[in-house]
C-alpha cells in the first residue's frame, strides 16, 4: 500500500499515526508533508527509522518548492511527478492521509 501524506507533521497527526501503521507500506511524503524529511526536524528520528525498513519517499518539486531538497536525511528517497506515478502504479492500494 501506498501512503500519501501531505500535512506537516506540526500541523497534524498523520504522519505519526500513518508511521504506527505503515506495516509493509510504502510512504510519500509531498507538499508541507516534506518538511518530516528534512535533518533537524522533530519528526526526522522517527522517519529515519522507518526509512531505514520501509520505503520512504518525497516529491521533489515540492521540497524544491519548500527550499529543503539538500537537507534530506539519510535513507529517503526523491522522486518527480514521473516517479510519483509510477508508485502508484506499482502499488495496488493507495491511501491519503487527512
């Protein structure tokens, strides 16, 4: 399953509910969400953890957007608006969290 997150994590909860679920999923991180991604941040130990398992990504024109895309820790992925298609295409289920 695919888990699209795009709030902050400063904002709402989704991202550590979504992290306490995740099972064998994969996460993307876009919009405001991207933020969780970046080193320092107070979401960044928990995601480390779960990109060192699972698959973690963000969407680059919005960590460019955000000016973060060199701040990104170790373990996350980028992609573009080609390869946030293709996760979706490769994953049967996809969620949005609100």
């Amino acid at each position: 399953m695919l888990h699209i997150i795009n709030k902050s994590s400063l904002e709402r909860g989704s991202l550590d509910s979504c992290l306490e679920l995740i099972g064998t999923g994969t996460l993307l991180l876009i919009e405001d969400a991207v933020y969780a991604a970046t080193r320092g941040h107070a979401s960044s130990g928990k995601l480390s953890e779960i990109a060192a398992k699972r698959n973690v990504f963000v969407l680059v024109p919005d960590c460019e957007a955000r000016g973060v895309a060199d701040r990104l820790i170790e373990g996350v992925k980028a992609v573009d608006y080609g390869g946030f298609v293709d996760l979706v295409a490769e994953n049967p289920n996809c969620h949005s969290w609100l």
